[in-house]
C-alpha cells in the first residue's frame, strides 16, 4: 500500500509544497522562489526584483501582513530627487499586505521590526508600472528610506 504525504511550507512570503509517494525518495517543491540573493553595494535582492538594506536594525515587533504599520518615509528619484515624504509630526499609517500601498512597500516592509530604518529600491513591476503617478513617471524606478514607528 502506498501512502502520499505532504508538508505545507512557508518560505520567504510564499508556499511550497513537499510530497513523497510511497517507496519513492523523490521530493517535488512547487512555486518556490529562489531566495533573496546579497548584492556587492549590500542590497539584497528578492525573487520579485525588490531590493533593500537595513540601515538600522529594530528592536521592536516585527510587522507582516494584516500589520497597522505607522511609518516616516522619503521617496526619491535614482538621481536623489525627492518625490515624496511623510510630514515631520504626521507618520504615515496603513494597513500592510492589504494592496494600500504599491506592491513593493508590501513585500519591503514585511519583516520590519520597530524602530528599524531600511532602505528599499522598487522596480516599476512594484511600484507604479506605466502609468503615471502624480510627479512619477511611468516605468519609474523608485528609492525610498522607511523608518519603522509603530506595529499594532
């Protein structure tokens, strides 16, 4: 008699699946993404194409999706111009993983703890793509410095 196993897995945001089939010793993965790969310049790269570097580690709680995360940001242009930021006394807060913001803050501030500052660089495919977003062009590549406030 045969038996079939499987073993559900997270890795890194996404899931995974191990089965063994009887007298088999073969082990099948399924929509696992390669893992994050560290960079030269220290950046580490996602599957996604997501970078980021922590600039200063946290202490506090660590925010993942479903998260209320309150933040202060600056958003900047490759070149250093500034697009965007959060107002001194007023942080940004929203809910994480919940497509409130544009995919790459989901995917960089996922894992951040409190008082954490990381730097994070979106492709366009994370960000705004082709479309026009106020002062972003299209297919814009976006810099931006995260500062981890609050994780309720």
């Amino acid at each position: 008699m045969k038996t079939k196993h499987w073993i559900r897995v997270g890795f890194a945001g996404a899931a995974f699946t191990l089965s063994s089939c009887g007298t088999s010793n073969s082990v099948v993965i399924i929509d696992a993404p390669p893992p994050p790969v560290v960079l030269p310049n220290g950046m580490t790269r996602t599957a996604s194409g997501l970078q980021y570097q922590i600039l200063e580690p946290g202490t506090g709680r660590a925010a993942h999706s479903g998260s209320l995360v309150t933040v202060a940001y600056l958003g900047m242009f490759p070149n250093g111009k500034v697009f965007d930021q959060s107002p001194a006394n007023n942080p940004f807060e929203f809910a994480l993983g919940t497509g409130y913001v544009i995919k790459g803050w989901d995917e960089g501030l996922d894992g951040m703890k409190v008082g954490e500052k990381r730097k994070l660089i979106v492709p366009p495919s994370l960000g705004y793509g082709a479309r026009q977003a106020g002062a972003i062009p299209p297919n814009s590549t976006l810099w931006f410095e995260i500062h981890m406030l609050d994780v309720k």
